[in-house]
C-alpha cells in the first residue's frame, strides 16, 4: 500500500490526462481536503470521493458487529474473521 506522502499529485494528473493512466478513484490527499484549484477536479476519468462515501445510516451498527465477532474470535481462536490475506492483496 501506498503512502500518501508517496504520491505526486501533479504527475498523477499528468498520467491521467496524458492516457499513461486509464482511470483513478481517489479519497485521499496530501492536502485535505482537496484544495479546489487542484488538476484533478477537472479530469473526467477521475472519481474524488470523500473518505466516508461509502457510510450507510446502518455502516456504524455493522462496523460494530464486525468488531464484535472479529474480538470474539481473537478471544477463542486466537484469529480474527476479517483478516486481510496480503498473499490475495485484500
């Protein structure tokens, strides 16, 4: 995974602009939020999305249960149910 002090914005957008890069969704920046003379507004093959884009009006009732289970099971089996497989990259 990448840092986000890793990331060159400006040569991001140039790579996308250019074609290097077919498409981007984003949701983090160096500079949050995203300062609105950035290059990236205006690009139509980037999606800017705000880091709770996802969030449902159930997201913290599940996000709770999922920590529950996941407690749970690190108590029984010493293993959690959600663990990330870096060998599948998620």
């Amino acid at each position: 995974m990448l840092n986000v002090q890793e990331i060159d914005e400006g040569a991001l957008a140039a790579a996308l602009r250019e074609g290097r890069l077919r498409a981007a969704t984003l949701d983090v920046f160096a500079e949050e939020p995203l300062p609105p003379d950035s290059p990236l507004w205006d690009l139509d093959n980037v999606l800017i999305t705000p880091h709770v884009a996802g969030e449902t009006p159930a997201y913290m009732r599940k996000a709770v249960d999922v920590f529950v289970q996941n407690y749970g099971s690190w108590q029984r089996e010493g293993r959690l149910t959600t663990a990330v497989d870096v060998r599948r990259g998620y």
